[in-house]
C-alpha cells in the first residue's frame, strides 16, 4: 500500500484555507509578511514548506508564482514567465537531485475543477518518501500530433491520452531551458482558457523528467468521464487532427 498510495491527512485537510470558490477567504499568499519557512526568493516568486502538509511520507513545498492574486500564466510578460518555469525546474531539479526521495513531483493546478483550494497563482512540488511516480507513467501518453517544433523543443496533442480526450504536452531536452519550452507551455494553457471548444476554465500542468528530457503534460479538467473513474479506459476523440491545426492556425500563422 505505502509504494501505490499516499495517505491524506485529514485532519490537517479540514484546516486549509479555501477561496478558489469561496471568494470572501482571505488569500494567505498575498499576506507576504507573514509567510514562513521560506526556501528560496526570486523576487516576486516565492518557494515555500506547505504550512498544510496533509501527505504523509511527503516533503511538501509551494511556488508562489507572482504577487498578482489576480494573475494568470496565460498572460504572463515573456518576462516573468521564462524567470518562473526556470526558477520552478530548478527547484524541482535540485530537489530530485538530493537523492532523499523516491521521486519528486512538480504539478500545477487552476481554476475550481483542478484540485486546487487556492486561486491565487502557484505551483506545488513534492518529494514522495515511498512512491517512484515515474513507474506510472508510459511514454506513449506523450506522443502525439506535432503542433510546432522549433529549437529542440516540440509541441504535441496527446494521440494516446493518459487520461483521455485532449492533453498537450511540451517538451524539450534536460541540458538546459529554452525559451520555446515556457512559450508553447503558455499557448496551450492560452487556448484551453480562450479558445477550447468545451469552455474549460480549469487546468492541470504536470511536470515529468524522464529519459533525459522534461515533458510538460497541460490538461484541460472538465468533469472526468466516469469510464475512466469507474474501468481506468480513456477516451480518443475523433477531432484531434482539427484542434492541432486550429492551435497552429491561432498561434503559428499556419493552415496546416
């Protein structure tokens, strides 16, 4: 049971503080004088212990991302937006490289259907004690119809998603950053929030190191299909080809 799952606290669950719906909270990032147990500062950015640990045999940390409660990573300056999914992947590297875990994951949730509690924006990483999370993931979930490939760095619709339905995934190798990596990551998480088709207003954006390369997998969250919740069996839709082509014609001048 301890390699396969994790266990929620909850009695420290019940303590959380929760204004992604309920918008009278007081949001305890903006409150920026009285955070504690700061790990790392990168101006506005803000790398931080999880005051609400609720995963036991977990090192919980989270990455305020600005000091907008209001901002969004799909309109981010390129800017700041290159500076955060560095200082993020940095982090998280190092984390991973201290060798105290079995695997560490780097995950982003928005908006109320991702499991996030909290709107304003931020990222989580985490050291799993006893479960190595890269034995759950086949690379096949990040294959896909190529979207743009510029710089090393390639952009995908997921052709065999892991959960089912539309997942894009970004990735690029592990040597260094490249500005197309936060670019494309961006434009997926643009066109979920504008442009797809099933007005998604919630996302999940999972980080993965495997095999030399960082994968960005983004996931637009809508109410999870009860084949996959009930049989594990995701879903391929039939349009795949005609939402590639719609993200180039949107964002690479292209009809293809």
């Amino acid at each position: 049971m301890n390699k396969s799952h994790l266990f929620f606290n909850t009695s420290i669950g019940v303590q959380k503080p929760e204004n992604i719906r309920n918008k009278q909270q007081a949001c305890p990032f903006c409150q920026r004088d009285q955070l504690t147990d700061l790990l790392a500062v990168e101006g506005p950015m803000i790398l931080l212990k999880n005051k609400y640990p609720v995963l036991e045999n977990a090192y919980q940390t989270v990455l305020i991302e600005t000091d907008d409660c209001h901002g969004e990573l799909s309109t981010y300056s390129p800017e700041h937006l290159h500076k955060l999914i560095r200082f993020g992947i940095k982090n998280w590297l190092d984390m991973e490289k201290t060798g105290e875990f079995e695997s560490v994951i780097f995950f982003k949730n928005h908006g109320p259907l991702s499991g996030g509690t909290l709107a304003h924006p931020h990222m989580q990483i985490i050291g799993l004690q006893t479960i190595d999370c890269k034995e759950k993931i086949e690379d096949v979930v990040f294959e896909g119809i190529v979207i743009h490939e510029e710089e090393g760095v390639q952009f995908t619709l997921s052709t065999k998603p892991r959960i089912g339905f539309y997942e894009f995934n970004v990735r690029m190798d592990d040597t260094g950053y490249s500005e197309r990596f936060g670019e494309n990551l961006q434009i997926a998480v643009h066109y979920i929030l504008n442009h797809f088709p099933f007005k998604a207003g919630s996302y999940n954006i999972f980080f993965h190191h495997i095999n030399g390369e960082i994968i960005a997998k983004i996931v637009p969250r809508f109410v999870t299909t009860p084949l996959y919740i009930g049989y594990g069996i995701p879903q391929i839709p039939n349009n795949l080809e005609w939402m590639a082509a719609k993200v180039k014609k949107i964002y690479f001048n292209s009809e293809k």
